[in-house]
C-alpha cells in the first residue's frame, strides 16, 4: 500500500507481473494455487480520518505540536512503529474544510494519551494550522478500528460511509 500519495500502487497486476518477472518458478507447476493476502491493501485507502486541532503548542516559533482527538488509540500501528507504518496528514480549514495553504512549517501531530509514544507524525511539513482547524489522516482504512484501544475508557470514533456519484459525493 502506497502511504506517500493518493495514487494506488503497485497494483495488482503490477505486484503479479514482477512475481513472474523476479520468481518465475513459483508460477512454474500448473498445479500450484499462489495465494497472498492483500488486506491492507484492499481497504487501506478506503477511508480517512478528520480530526479538530483541540490544542497548539509552540515551544518554539517554527515548530509547533498539534494536539489531535486520535493516537495511539486509534493509530497504534503507526504510534508504536513510525517508520513502518507512517501515515498522510493534510491541512484544512475550519471555517469551510478548504485545503490549507501557505508557507510549510514543522508540526508534530499528537494524540490524546498520556504518554511520550502518542504521536501520529514528527517533524511534517504543513501550512500553519490553528486551533479548530481539521487534520485529516489519510489511507486510514486499514489496521485502525479493527486495532483500536479503549485505554482510559475512550469511546471508538463514529463510522460515516458515502458514496460517489456522477453528481459528486
């Protein structure tokens, strides 16, 4: 699952074509079933998560910490292992949901639980956010409510679905 863009791949066919390409002999028996787990990738890009900037910390003027409604509790993978399982964060207006523009700074992204390894991203370049603005975590379809943590007793996020049409959303 490509976590760096909007964009799918590889797909499919490509992940096939380079099997056959790099182990031609697992395809080599007519008789032999190649099956792959593809959950991740199937539902990863899916879904995504919007949440309001509740606080903003500045300890210094170029680096600010946005204090988000969801971390670790809902992004346990991409908390615990960062470099593995990082994920897309974009900026957007409170007033209309507008992508946000302007100059990038430094922003940390961190959840609501006490403790240090509550961070949804370090150091990411994005315009200047304020508090009640949205960041939204994309591709986040896969490995979220199915792993979530009810530490402190928090409540799972609400679940809305839609769907596109030739009119739009």
């Amino acid at each position: 699952l490509n976590y760096d863009s909007f964009v799918l791949t590889p797909t499919f066919g490509e992940y096939a074509a380079l099997l056959r390409e790099r182990v031609p002999t697992l395809f080599s028996n007519a008789k032999r079933l190649v099956v792959t787990e593809f959950g991740r990738s199937v539902v990863g890009k899916s879904a995504w998560t919007a949440c309001s900037v509740e606080y903003l910390k500045a300890p210094t003027q170029e680096h600010h910490v946005a204090i988000i409604q969801a971390g670790a509790d809902l992004f346990m993978r991409t908390c615990y292992q960062p470099a593995n399982f990082p994920l897309r964060i974009t900026a957007h207006a409170a007033r209309d949901g507008a992508p946000l523009r302007g100059e990038a700074r430094t922003l940390d992204v961190a959840g609501p639980l006490c403790f240090a390894g509550d961070k949804v991203a370090t150091a990411i370049s994005l315009p200047a956010v304020s508090q009640g603005d949205f960041l939204v975590v994309h591709d986040t379809g896969a490995n979220t409510l199915s792993t979530f943590s009810r530490h402190c007793s928090r409540q799972q996020p609400a679940v809305y679905g839609y769907k596109r049409s030739s009119q739009g959303a």
